[in-house]
C-alpha cells in the first residue's frame, strides 16, 4: 500500500493548524481563568450564594458526592504489604503503541 505524497502533505498541513488552534485555545483559556478568578473574588466579596451583574448570574453550585476512601492504604491495611506486593508483582505488564508522524526535515518547521 503506498500512501500519496499529496495526503502526507496534507496531514502536515492539518497538524500545523491544530496546533496553532491549540496554542490559541490555551492563551484564550488563560485569559478567561483570570475573569472568572475576578469573577469569583465578586461572589465571595458578596458574602451571598449568588449575585446578579450585568444579567449575568455568579453563583455557588453545590453538589454533593461520595466522599474518597483512601482504598489502597485500606487495602494494604487488611491484605497486608507482603500480600499486596505479591498480588501487584503477578500483574503482567501491558504493551502499548502510539501511532506517530513525523514530516521529513525539510518540511519541519
């Protein structure tokens, strides 16, 4: 199977724009965690669970969820080290492949 230089090409072009895209989204993710920490430095100033600025409503959201047992110093507590070493040990490690791209250097940038 032969792959046709004009896909090759192609891909590097799509490559290069996501991560242009990706260097973008990350500057624009900073700049709108910088408005919400002032944002949220407003509700908490309120000393309110929700505030009303400009119609845009700033509010504490509650949610309840189980709270996390430290499950493997559990375990360890009731198997014993020696038992959960032995167990962790007969573990077979697992193979794993990325698929990978690289652009010939001259296309490098």
């Amino acid at each position: 199977m032969t792959i046709a230089k004009d896909k090759l090409t192609q891909w590097q072009e799509l490559n290069d724009r996501r991560l242009r895209l990706q260097r973008e989204a990350k500057t624009v993710n900073e700049a709108i965690g910088l408005l919400e920490e002032e944002f949220e430095k407003e509700l908490t100033a309120s000393e309110k669970p929700s505030v009303v600025r400009n119609g845009f409503t700033l509010a504490w959201e509650v949610s309840k969820k189980k709270v996390s047992v430290e499950w493997k110093k559990e375990f360890i507590r009731e198997l014993g080290a020696d038992k959960a070493i032995a167990i962790q040990e007969g573990v077979a490690d697992e193979e794993s492949k990325k698929f990978t791209i690289l652009p010939p250097k001259t296309m490098a940038s």
